[in-house]
C-alpha cells in the first residue's frame, strides 16, 4: 500500500472513530435525585409501559391511561419524552383519560399531526384538553388552528408562537445537526441542561437527572435535528380559536427569551398568564403546583 492511500485510509479511519465515539453514561444519573422521587418515577414506568404505533414508516411511543369522561393530551419540548409528565399523569389519571406521546424522528409539524392524531383515533377520543411545553407548546398552537373541532381547551407551556428570532439565532448549527457527530450533539444538549436548565431550575436534581437520561440513549441525533425542524417551521397562529387558553410562562426561562415570551402573549391576548419562577421545566421541579393551574383552568372554564 503507497503512502498515498495510507494517509487516506488512516483518516478515514479517524474520522470514522470520531464519528462513532460515544460518551460513556454515568453510573447511576439519579444518584442526587431525593430516593422518594426517584422511587416514583420508578414505579409510574413499571405499572404503565407504553404502548407503540406505526404511523406513516415511523413509530410512536405513546401512553394511555385514566378513565374520565375528559381527555388530556400532554406533548413534550425537544429532549422530552412520554414520561416527563408522569407526576401530572399520577395526579390526573383519576379524573381523566390521559395521553402523552414520545416524537419519533419526524421532520413537520403535519406529521407530528398525523402521528398524534392517529393515537387519538386508535384510543377513541375525541375532543382533548392539549398541553404543550417548548416544542410542544408551538405544536399545541398548530393543532388548536388545524383541528378546532378536537380542541376543548388548550395549554401553551414555556413556549413562542411563530417567529424568525430561533432560525436567527439558531439557524447555523439548526442547519449542522444532521452532518455533526452524534455524541457531539448530545454533549451540546448536556453542557446546556448543566449550565442553563439546571440553576434556573433551583437546581432541581431530578430535571437535571431526567434530562440527562433523555440525552444517553432516550433521544438520537435524528430525533433532535427533526425536532428543531419543526421548531422553525412557520404557521399562521390559531388567534381566531374559541377554545379556552392558557398560557403558563417562566420569568427566568433561559430556553425562551423574554421578547418572545411578550410575543406569545401579544399574539394570544385574551389567555390569562401564570408566571412561575424554576425556568423551563416547572411540571418537573414544581409538580403539584404545575399540575393545580391545569386543573384550576379546567375546572373554570
């Protein structure tokens, strides 16, 4: 072999290692997680495994349970999944019939759509109650224009409506995901829950730690470069809905910023506001409260 074709060989080699190189996973992510919560999350993934469901080539992860007359559909942000709702699911699923879904790696808000519709479909509900957060809360806004007549009421979480501030401020590496090594986007998403997500939380140990174990395994690089994709993708807001909103905003998110935390509001005026203070995840660090503004909003409608 010439000294030409060694040179190539070797660094194909390198950048094959590079690519494949992956970040070994701590030994036990919730070992600062108080036991009782740990033991919780725990027994809610034991008792309710989830169900799955191939809509158009990709397939669903989704959770269905509870018995009442009214259903809930809860739809997570970006390294989100089913179970990070599961202390809402706990305290609910005695009132209501409860779903909350996992995103495979879809590439539009049509086939998040499509894929969301057909669990509904499937599990025989109609009408929902919608809560989304990040992500899902701009989900949420997407279905409430598109599918009026199934939307009782519906939540915007920690989240924006359509703008051009994320795709400014994002659209380089938005457009790099794809071609970045694997390890290296989910490193990024860590070095983001450790620096930002975590301290605005109060330090939650359980955000932290259920965040963490989204990123080791939970989510692919697929899923996130899908999800970012949707996350730019522009729509005309439902301002026209009849249906009752919410919205629920943190005055220290560090995921959405102030300006668009105003636009949301502008865009929405009628919804009243619950500011909370523990940043983008207060369903995990705040659960019950989180959960008692759902159900206050419901109950008043």
């Amino acid at each position: 072999m010439n000294r030409k074709r060694k040179t190539l060989l070797a660094l194909a080699v390198l950048i094959a290692a590079v690519y494949l190189w992956e970040t070994p996973r701590p030994r036990d992510l919730y070992a600062r997680v108080p036991a009782e919560k740990t033991a919780s999350l725990q027994a809610f993934r034991e008792e309710y495994p989830p169900a799955q469901l191939n809509v158009n080539g990709r397939d669903w992860e989704y959770l269905s349970v509870g018995q009442g007359a009214e259903a809930v559909l809860f739809l997570h942000g970006m390294t989100g999944a089913y179970d990070i709702w599961w202390q809402q699911i706990e305290a609910l699923k005695k009132d209501y019939r409860v779903v909350s879904v996992t995103y495979p790696a879809v590439n539009s808000l049509s086939e998040m759509e499509a894929g969301v519709l057909a669990i509904l479909d499937r599990e025989g509900i109609g009408k929902i109650h919608v809560v989304g957060s990040s992500l899902g809360g701009y989900f949420a806004q997407f279905l409430v224009g598109r599918n009026p007549d199934r939307i009782a009421s519906a939540v915007f979480a920690n989240t924006f409506p359509p703008n051009d501030t994320i795709k400014k401020k994002n659209g380089t590496i938005g457009t790099l995901i794809p071609y970045l090594p694997e390890w290296f986007v989910l490193n990024a998403l860590r070095d983001s829950f450790t620096a930002a997500v975590y301290p605005a939380s109060g330090n939650d140990e359980m955000t932290l730690a259920f965040l963490n174990e989204i990123s080791y395994g939970r989510v692919q690089k697929s899923q996130v470069a899908g999800r970012y994709k949707c996350v730019v993708e522009k729509f005309a807001p439902p301002t026209n809905t009849s249906a009752p909103l919410l919205i629920i905003e943190a005055d220290n998110d560090p995921l959405v910023e102030e300006s668009l935390r105003e636009q949301l509001k502008s865009t929405y005026p009628s919804a009243p506001v619950v500011t909370v203070e523990n940043g983008h995840f207060p369903y995990i660090s705040t659960p019950e409260f989180y959960t008692q503004q759902l159900t206050n909003f419901w109950e008043s409608r």
